[in-house]
C-alpha cells in the first residue's frame, strides 16, 4: 500500500485584539490506496485525531481550517524512520 507524507498547515483561530491566524504546522504518514485520496484520508484522519478531543466541543473555532501544503508518495522506510509509525496505519 502507498505511504504518503503529508505537510498540514492547520489554523485553528486568531489572538485577542488580532487578526491574524495562529495554529500549527505537522508532517503526518499515512498508508492509503490511491495514493490519489490521500488528501481525504488525511483530513478523517485529523477529524478523529485524539489531540482534538482535548478541546470542548463549545470552545472549538468555528472556522479553524486545514490546508495540504504537500502531499507526496514516499517509500515505507520514511514512514517507519521517522518515530510516526503510528499514523502508518
């Protein structure tokens, strides 16, 4: 099954009395097939992510967004390397 490596902007809201956005940038490594539907794979996989399920449901921003900086197959050895063999799944 192909590994593709994911480069995730995520924006999560912005501070008091700015506009601009604050969030966080993340490398992720799943397994997928095609390789084509990476980019729905890895947003189900951020939707049930357990990090998120740390934040109330009420104090969620109502327009964080997701943006896919890159998306690229790797071989299965960047994957297993890299100490994220847990999102090879």
């Amino acid at each position: 099954m192909p590994v593709v490596r994911c480069l995730i902007e995520v924006r999560t809201g912005s501070l008091a009395g700015t506009s601009e956005p604050i969030g966080f940038c993340a490398t992720g490594f799943l397994e997928t097939t095609p390789a084509s539907k990476a980019e729905l794979a890895a947003l189900e996989r951020l939707r049930g992510a357990p990090e998120f399920e740390l934040v109330r449901p009420e104090d969620r921003m109502a327009h964080a967004q997701v943006h896919f900086e890159q998306i690229e197959e790797v071989p299965v050895e960047s994957c297993h390397g890299s100490g994220q063999a847990s999102l090879c799944r």
